[in-house]
C-alpha cells in the first residue's frame, strides 16, 4: 500500500516541474521577404520567464509577459512591421533540446509555427 501511495505521489508530482528553457535557442522564420534566423535567449525562474529575441529587428527585443507552465512557455515581445509597432505573442512547447513555437499577432489576425533549437 505504501509503495503504490508513493508511487501516486510521483506520478502526480511529474507536471509540476519545468522543462528547462534555459539557453539559446536558434530558428529560422521564413516570411515573404525571405527567411530570417531568430535567436532566443531565455532565461526561467519557477514560472518566470525573461530573455530576449534577437533577428526581427536591428536590434534584439526584450521578451515581456513572459511564463513557463510546465513544458509550455509564453510570451511576447513589441517589434515592428511597415513602420508600426506590433505585438507578437509566442506559445512554445519545450522537448529535450527542442522548441516548437507558434508565433502571430495578438489580435490572432497573422500566425506561423516555428522550431528553435538550443545552441547553449
């Protein structure tokens, strides 16, 4: 009966922990223009997600709102498209060395999937 109780426990206990966002990931988003290599340099804290996103502008772009539930991450960032500021959001799923991202506007008006892999 113990051993069956602890075992519950554990089963239970397993979502509860993070997967490791932590690093730099690497991926490449293709769009009209061509593609672009997007660089994340995510850093987590418990369920505190920061960092920075670097290929969508001239310069990188600090991640906002940023969250880690589990094996999922959110966040956004403020870029710029045609001369106007736009907030894009990003949903991820952390696999191992993997993230499969979707990405779009938060108006839900534009998306695209992308994969980053982690370099560090």
């Amino acid at each position: 009966m113990k051993t069956i109780l602890i075992m519950a426990l554990a089963v239970l206990a397993a979502p509860v922990f993070a997967a490791d966002a932590n690093g730099t990931w690497k991926g490449t988003l293709e769009t009209e223009e061509g593609k672009h290599e997007l660089t994340f340099n995510l850093k987590a804290d418990g369920d505190k997600l920061t960092g920075t996103v670097g290929g969508l502008r001239d310069k990188d772009v600090s991640v906002d709102e940023g969250k880690v539930q589990g094996s999922t991450i959110t966040f956004s960032v403020m870029s710029e498209w045609e001369g106007n500021p736009i907030k894009l959001v990003y949903k991820g799923e952390v696999s191992g060395d993997e993230i499969k991202f979707t990405m779009g506007t938060d108006d839900g008006s534009w998306s695209t999937d992308l994969t980053a892999k982690r370099v560090s």
